[in-house]
C-alpha cells in the first residue's frame, strides 16, 4: 500500500484534470469578486487618497495607538489570569475527591456553554451597579466585565486542553514517580504538568489568539479598545460628505491579523525552541573497540586500594 491511501481513493487522470478546472473557476470567481468589491468601493469614493489621508492625522494616530495599549492590556491580564485558573481547574478537574471535581466540571462546562458575550454584558451590568461599593474607577466596571468574562470564558478551556495533556502523558511516569516516592503533588508538577504544557503549546497558543481577538467584543460594553475606538473616529469623522467606515475596518482588521500572527510566530518560535532542547544532545561517538587481553592487562595495571574501614 506505499503510496496508497486508506482514507480515500487515488484521483486518476480524468479526477485530476476535472480538480484542476475546479482550481481554476475557483480562483477565477473570488479574482473577480475582489473586482467587484475595489470597483464599488471607487465608485463610493471610498479608494480617493484624501480618504486615506485622515491617517495622516496626529488625533487619529494617537487614538489608534491608544487602542492598541488598551487592548493589548487587557488582552495581557487575561491572558495571564485564563492560564492560572486553566491549571487550577485543570488539576481540580483530575482530583481523586468527587466533591472537588464535581465543581470543577460544573464550572467548565457552564462558561463553556455560555455565550461569551452573555458573560461580559451580565458581569458589566453587576460592576456597573455596584461601582462606588467597589471602589471601581470610570472604566474600571468596563475593563473588568471584560477581563473577568475572557478569563473565565477562555480558562475553561485551557483547562480541558490541560487535562488533555496530563491524560496524554504515559501512565508508566506517574507509576514511576509513585515508586519513587513523590507524593501527587509532586507528581503534577514536576512530572505531569510540564509534558502536559510541552505536548499541548500549540493548542494553549491558539487559545490565546482566541483570546486577544475576544477583547474586541469590549465595545458593546463601551470600552475604549482598538474596535470602539475605530467605530466612534469612523462615525465622527467625514470626508467629501461619506463616512470612512471602509478605511477604518481595512486598518483595524489589518491590525488586528498583525498582532494574531506576531503571537503566532512567538508560538512557533518557543515550539522550535522546545523541539532543539529535546533533540540537542548529541550522542558521543564511540571509541575504539578494546580487545580481552588488553582489558586484563589494563585491570592488572590497576593497583588494589583497600577498602576504608569503619570503627
């Protein structure tokens, strides 16, 4: 079967030939729906450089700046709190005690199944009502409705994502580590979590793009990130008597793909990072064989040191 696949059939010539047309109209019709879509856009004036100027401002540049800072801000505490409460739920989630690991399932799987959106909006109302009895600034209710529904939303799921890497882990190390005498704790953390967090960085990473890309639902919530912040310059801001919202999606949606692939290629990098520190030892080449006379002989040349004695 070397070349064959068991999951479908070969194509032949015919399928091959018949794929390619199929390639080519393919290509042919989204050529021409982008065509489509620059010729609209001229024709709505949406494509004259003075359209394009308004970037050329300083106030829009710095509030896009601004933007930027407070969503990588946000995206930064949640990013960091989602990982701490994915190992708790995590580990919580694998405990012997049913109690424990009730709960843990309980909270997974309902801010699993609740919409995101849900979480944030219900968690801004309740901030915003009790705003002076917390002590929460103007944006304070805003900044953590957000930060608290993306942890909870996303920490669910670097916990079941965690778990599955502890489950991926060989039961043979945990028994080993048992033999050894570590305790379940110790076993965790030093010998489950870690192949856990190895196997399953991938998956931990895109979750985290997930992440920065969700803080954008902030602006339901009125919050002054990147998205908010575009949507209020292009309301507010007209040229030759048409709104810029065509501008301002094509930045912001540029910016946007820029920091989801710089998070990316930081995954990468730390993958490629983890494969050389498993892969970079180097084996030590082997020397000359010794034949049987000559080990006597170097034995023989060996004095005898006697043993130290013990009073």
């Amino acid at each position: 079967m070397s070349g064959a696949s068991v999951l479908y059939d070969v194509p032949g010539p015919k399928a091959k030939t018949r794929n390619r047309i199929y390639g080519v109209c393919g290509a042919l019709a989204m050529l021409g729906l982008l065509v489509f879509a620059v010729v609209r856009l001229n024709t709505k004036g949406q494509l004259e450089p003075e359209v394009w100027n308004i970037f050329n401002n300083a106030g829009v540049r710095t509030n896009i700046r601004d933007g930027i800072l407070t969503t990588l801000q946000v995206f930064a505490v949640a990013a960091v709190l989602s990982l701490v409460l994915g190992v708790l739920l995590a580990v919580a989630r694998l405990s012997d005690h049913k109690p424990v690991r009730w709960l843990a399932t309980g909270f997974i799987e309902l801010f699993r199944a609740v919409p995101l959106l849900i979480t944030i909006y219900a968690l801004w109302v309740v901030l915003l009502t009790n705003r002076e009895s917390l002590g929460l600034g103007e944006d304070g209710p805003q900044f953590w409705a957000l930060v608290i529904g993306l942890t909870v939303y996303n920490g669910s799921v670097q916990a079941e994502v965690l778990r599955a890497g502890v489950n991926s882990v060989p039961p043979g190390q945990r028994e080993a580590a048992y033999a050894l005498g570590m305790t379940k704790t110790q076993v965790m953390t030093t010998v489950l979590l870690p192949q856990a967090v190895r196997a399953m960085l991938p998956t931990i990473i895109s979750q985290l793009v997930v992440t920065l890309k969700d803080t954008s639902l902030g602006y339901i919530i009125t919050f002054e990130e990147l998205l908010f912040t575009a949507r209020q310059m292009s309301t507010n801001i007209l040229v030759n008597g048409n709104d810029t919202y065509v501008p301002f999606i094509i930045v912001t949606g540029a910016i946007y793909v820029t920091m989801c692939l710089a998070l990316s290629s930081l995954a990468n990098w730390i993958e490629r990072r983890g494969s050389r520190a498993r892969t970079g030892i180097k084996v030590a080449a082997a020397g000359e064989p010794v034949a049987a006379g000559d080990a006597m002989e170097v034995a023989d040349a060996v004095p005898d040191k006697p043993a130290d004695r013990q009073d």
